[in-house]
C-alpha cells in the first residue's frame, strides 16, 4: 500500500495504478461532487445516472452545462422574478420548458457577454461547442421524461445546428517540415524572445522531451501530464499509460525517445533529493520542483509550434493538433490505419479515417509548381517571339 500527500487529502492507494492517477481521478469526482451541491437536489438521480453511464471528464462537462443552464434560466428568463439561486427551481419549472425555450437558449449561447467589476468578456461559441450544450440537455430531458419529473419529451424540437461532413473537415496538423522547425527552436533557441530564452536554458531539455513524446506516440494531454519516471521500464524498452477508462496501455520507446529521455533525466531533470516527495516520481517538473500542470504544458506547445508556423504565441498550435500531427505523419508513411487507432486509442476507427483523409500535402503538390507570375509561359514548349 502506497501513501502520498496531494493538496489537502490523503491517497491510499490500493490498485496498481500510480498514486497521481489516482488522485487525478479523485480530483474530477470532487469537482463533480461540488457541482452536484449547487444543483437542486432533487436531480440526484440523474447525477447517478451520470455517474454510471459515461466517462469522469465527460461527466464533469455535462454537469457544467447542466449548472450554465440553470444560471440562465434564472438571469434570462421570468424566472429571475422567482428565484435568486438555481437549488430553488422545481421540477414544475422544467416541466413547463418547451422545445422553443432550450433553442432561445441555444442562440443565446452562440455569443454572450460575462461582467466582471473591471471587465465584460464577450463569449463566443463555435458550433462544436454548441452542439455538445444541445447534446447534454438532450440527455437530460429525456432522463426527466424517463423519470417522471416533465410530462413531454421536447428533445425531437431542438433545432439542429450544422456540422462539417467528416470530409469537410480541414486537420490542423504539422507537415513534416514543421516539425523540424519546431524541434530546432527547442533545440538551438531560435525564434524565442529573450526573456523567453531565459527560461528556455533550463527547460530545454524538458520542453524537447514534451515535443518528441507528443508527436511520436499522439498522447492525449492528460496521458502526458501524469507520466512518472517510474512509468518507464527501460530494460524492457517499453512505458505504461493511463487512458479512457482507467485503460492501462504498454507503449514502446524507440531511439529518439530514449535519447531525450535520458538527456533530460541525466542533465536538467532535480534530483530527488530536491524535490518534495509528492513530486519524486514525477516525471515533466516545473523549475519549482512540482508536476507540470495541463495548462503549462499547453503554453510550452503552443510557444514552439507557433515558431514552426510563423505565427503569434496565441494562434499555435494544441498538443491535441501534436496528436493529429503523429495520426497524419504515421499514416502518411503507409502504417495501417487499425494499427494508428490502436496507438491512439480511439473509440472508432472512423476517428482515424478523418486523419487518413488529409489532404493537405496532395495540395501542397498540386500547387507548388502553378505559379503566376510575369515570366509564366502558359504553354511552356512554345518560345517568344
């Protein structure tokens, strides 16, 4: 049995998984468990539901649309004349909810406006995001229905909102080129500022690691953040994951991997004696010593793949675009597209066709040699005059 500190609990941890997994996963069930309270309580059956039919993370997403909602109901519509908090509406409040009433709502999300005492923040919604809100209020009128609490199943008037054809769909990746560009800049420093510099001569090492791990093996950005140095068997040649699940999942290393490994471990990684003992085994440390967190690892991608872009720091690229990039870069080179759903673990593999239907490099080629220009002869074998 394992102990290890995290924040203001104890992890005693049973299971073979990793103590950070698992307080990671306990993490998500607290945070779940917070929304749950400022919900009324008489939904606690479909927060059970919930509980037992999807994933954590998916869970999580659903309960905060569900707590958006509410805080609309009562700063949107008439029943701000009713209630101040949203653990007062009743279930005769939904009940008189109609199909017309969750489409207002729906275009009210496309663009809206949050005030703060110094501030007003426009929001806008792309369809994606609007179409996950339709989908969990969908889910939740049709467990209402089920359960008694509305009289009507509204979910078949809720207005469709239109989504690219999968083969419509453009897949931001990095060509091969780029992301040379980008394992340069890690390398050399090239296209960082100086103040960005600074911090690049301690972490460069680190930062390379991050870049090569994501774009070899596709992992998600959670799969990557709880890596431990213990994750790795080096005499086997192999690491161990965490995904969907609590999926445990064996990958391999190759040269280039165990290279940057060992270079950041050896020459730029603290030593455990300088680290607290909650951060001992972890693998990717900030320069204070602790875990890397999800959104300091996202700011570390987006600075170096905006480099191989040419683009602002705002505008690079997520480590989930460095996952498309190992999907397209791997199918690219002729591998199987079962065998890259495998790697990347996806549910189905007409996730992986859309990786296979990039076409980007096909019209790179098209293109390059159809210039216009003064010296363009449309008919290249006829000589001027």
């Amino acid at each position: 049995m394992d102990e290890s500190k995290n924040n203001n609990y104890i992890v005693i941890n049973k299971s073979d998984k990793p103590d950070n997994v698992v307080a990671r996963e306990n993490a998500i069930n607290e945070e779940c468990e917070s929304l749950e309270k400022q919900l009324p309580s008489w939904l606690r059956g479909y927060f059970m539901y919930l509980k037992k039919s999807i994933l954590p993370m998916s869970r999580l997403s659903y309960l905060r649309d569900v707590r958006f909602f509410c805080n609309y109901l009562i700063t949107e519509t008439e029943l701000r004349e009713k209630y101040s908090d949203i653990k007062q509406i009743q279930p005769e409040d939904f009940d008189k909810i109609q199909a017309f009433d969750v489409n207002l709502f729906l275009d009210y999300c496309q663009r809206y406006k949050v005030k703060t005492d110094d501030k007003t923040y426009v929001i806008e919604n792309s369809n994606s995001a609007l179409s996950h809100k339709k989908s969990t209020l969908a889910v939740l009128f049709r467990y209402l229905y089920r359960d008694g609490f509305v009289s009507q199943n509204i979910t078949d008037g809720f207005n469709p909102i239109r989504m690219p054809k999968t083969g419509d769909r453009e897949i931001k990746a990095l060509q091969d080129d780029e992301v040379m560009k980008m394992l340069d800049a890690v390398t050399t420093g090239n296209g960082l500022t100086a103040h960005e510099k600074h911090y690049w001569e301690q972490t460069k090492l680190r930062d390379k690691l991050i870049l090569i791990i994501l774009v070899t093996y596709g992992l998600r950005l959670s799969e990557l953040q709880q890596l431990n140095v213990s994750s790795f068997n080096f005499d086997r040649g192999e690491f161990k994951i965490y995904r969907k699940r609590a999926k445990e999942s064996v990958m391999p290393l190759n040269n280039t991997v165990i290279e940057a490994l060992a270079d950041y471990i050896n020459l730029e990684r603290p030593k455990d004696d300088s680290l607290t003992e909650i951060n001992k085994d972890a693998l990717l440390l900030s320069i204070q010593g602790t875990r890397l967190t999800d959104r300091q690892i996202r700011q570390i991608v987006k600075k170096y793949t905006s480099i191989s872009l040419g683009t602002s720091r705002e505008k690079g690229y997520s480590p989930h675009k460095l996952r498309a990039t190992a999907a397209t870069s791997l199918i690219g080179r002729g591998n199987s597209i079962y065998d890259v759903q495998e790697l990347l673990d996806h549910d189905n593999v007409s996730t992986t066709q859309l990786y296979a239907q990039h076409k980007l490099n096909t019209k790179r080629e098209l293109i390059k040699n159809f210039e216009w220009g003064e010296d363009m002869n449309p008919n290249p074998e006829e000589k001027h005059e």
